[in-house]
C-alpha cells in the first residue's frame, strides 16, 4: 500500500489507499482450513489507485481498476493483482492527470490547449470512462470487465492481462449498460441500459447476447434488443443499478433518483462537474413497476422509493412476484 498525496476524505482515507501491482502470485495467509477438493479461480474488481501525478480521485467509484484473482488448490490459495488498462487509466497515467471525468471526479483540461481549443472539444463528444472497477463476468468462452457505461474491457482471466476495449454501442441501442446482468445457465446474458426511443424520448432497452455460437464467432456481434420499456420523463432517464429476471419475466423498477440529461450533456465540459452532480430525485413522479414479457410489458405504479438492486423476484403459478424490503 501506498500513500502519495494526503487524500481529502479525511477520516476515511484507510479505504482510499492506493494498491501497487503484483509481479506473480503469492502465497496468501489461510484462517481455517479450505477442503481439498476445493479448486478453481475467484475474479474480483475493485478501485485501487486513488491519486495520479499531484491530483486525488475524490469518490470511492472513481479509483482505477484494479482486478483481484484468489486461485484455490489442494487446500492452499495463491493471490494476484493487476491494474486494468483502460483508456482511463493509461492516458492518466501517461499524463500524470485526471483525464477523464469519473463519477465523483472533474476531469483537468489540458494545460496546453487554449480555452478556445477546450471549448470546441467539448463540442466534439463526452468522452465517457471506461474504468471497469465494478464486476467481471463471462461473455462465451471470453470474460469481461465492466461499470455502468457502454464499455466493457475483455481481460484474461489467468494472466489478468487487458486485452481489448469493446463499445457496446457498436452493436447495440444502448448508452451504457448496468455493472450486473443475469446469466442463464447456457450462457446467454441479459441487460439493461437506457437508449433513445420513439420520438426521441428516452427508453430503456433490455438487451441479450447469446451463448458462444457453433462457429464459435463473438457472441456481442450477435446482440439484439429483446424490449423497449419507456421512460416516465422524457429527457431524465432513472437510475439503473440493476434488474430482476425469472423463467419468463423481466421486471424493472423504474425510481424517482434521476439523471438530469442536460446536466450531463454540459455538465463537467462548460462547469467542471462530474456524474454525480447530474443526479436528482423527483418524488412527484412516484415508481413505476414494468413487468416484460415476450408479449407487450406492463407498467404499474407505487409510491416514491429507490431500490439498488431488485433480484427479489420469482413466479408462482406463472404468476409473477416481486418483493421489495
């Protein structure tokens, strides 16, 4: 562990500390005992670097990725860590900056371009992070690291190695996508991530990507959206943490926490603010319960709540259930 700047958390720089990369694995330390027949690799992901050059990432979601492997063998684990190289994390690195703006974090503008430079760039396109700090899950034969944004990092899960930056965009109707979708157990992955639909209003599309096809061809190449849900607010789509599935239904609890779009449009490129200032909450607006099928959904209306992760749901009788505590 490193500390190369006093981080502005104060009180709560234990959790801020930054990690350095290991060169091969290591014996870890076993309390208990672990069953020999246990075997196998654990990927985990998480922030490990909090500060580049002289400038701190200020918010826990913002650290660059780190992707953590605990392999398990006759009783004995070995541990290995490796920085992920995104986009974010190699142009920071190279640039001993702040480059790209992450959840809690103003991006710096680039000292050698003039303030006319910097205002035609924001006119060129957000550059939306790819730093994949928050889960890892197979895609076919293939894993992938990923966030809540329409990038998602293949990386070899013995090496740990990066090896490629996939936009999702690219084969999708999507502007960014949820960090936990559901797998079937023939491999075929589902999500959700917010998109444009009719009238130029937003939506939110529920996409799948199949299993490893015969020809063993990549599986995203073959992505299609199952259902458009629409949104309650044209321009401030919800908060999308994350989605329930069960045999046969979709159910998406859309909440008041919202993303002001126009915020996020001009935020941090006129102001220098980030994500997290985009967000807003309107209670007015109650909660919407959208219940898909292969059929036309169905929406159906609650009180104001705000529900983080709604995998609480299951079907009886072909009847459907959700539970929310």
């Amino acid at each position: 562990l490193v500390f190369r700047i006093e981080h502005p958390a104060g009180g709560y720089k234990k959790i801020f500390e930054t990690c350095e990369e290991l060169n091969e694995p290591i014996p870890a330390v076993v309390v208990g005992v672990i069953p020999e027949w246990l075997s196998g690799s654990l990927l985990r992901l998480g922030p490990g670097l909090f500060e580049v050059g002289a400038e701190p990432f200020y918010h826990l979601f913002d650290g660059q990725a780190l992707m953590h492997k605990f392999d398990l063998k006759n009783g004995h684990v070995t541990y290995y860590r490796k920085f992920v190289k995104t986009d974010a994390y190699v142009r920071a690195m190279t640039e001993k900056r702040v480059v790209i703006t992450e959840f809690g974090t103003a991006a710096y503008p680039d000292p050698c371009k003039n303030i006319f430079s910097r205002f035609f760039t924001y006119f060129k396109g957000i550059e939306v992070t790819d730093n994949c700090l928050v889960n890892v899950y197979p895609v076919g034969e293939d894993f992938y690291a990923c966030t809540e944004t329409n990038y998602i990092t293949k990386v070899d899960p013995d090496t740990l190695e990066t090896l490629k930056r996939v936009d999702l965009c690219d084969y999708l109707s999507v502007n960014g996508v949820t960090a936990h979708p559901h797998i079937e157990s023939d491999g075929t992955v589902y999500n959700i991530g917010n998109c444009f639909g009719k009238n130029m209003s937003l939506a939110y599309n529920i996409v799948k990507i199949p299993p490893t096809p015969k020809d063993k061809s990549d599986p995203i190449a073959k992505s299609k959206v199952l259902v458009q849900l629409p949104s309650s607010e044209r321009f401030k789509p919800s908060y999308v943490h994350s989605f329930g599935m069960t045999e046969n239904y979709f159910v998406f609890v859309e909440t008041p926490v919202k993303i002001n779009l126009l915020k996020f449009l001009t935020a941090w490129s006129i102001w220098g603010t980030n994500y997290m200032d985009c967000f807003e909450s309107n209670e007015t607006m109650g909660t919407w319960f959208h219940l898909a099928t292969k059929d036309p959904p169905d929406s159906y209306p609650s009180e104001p709540i705000f529900v983080q992760t709604p995998d609480s749901v299951e079907e009886d009788d072909g009847k459907q259930r959700d539970s929310i505590i």
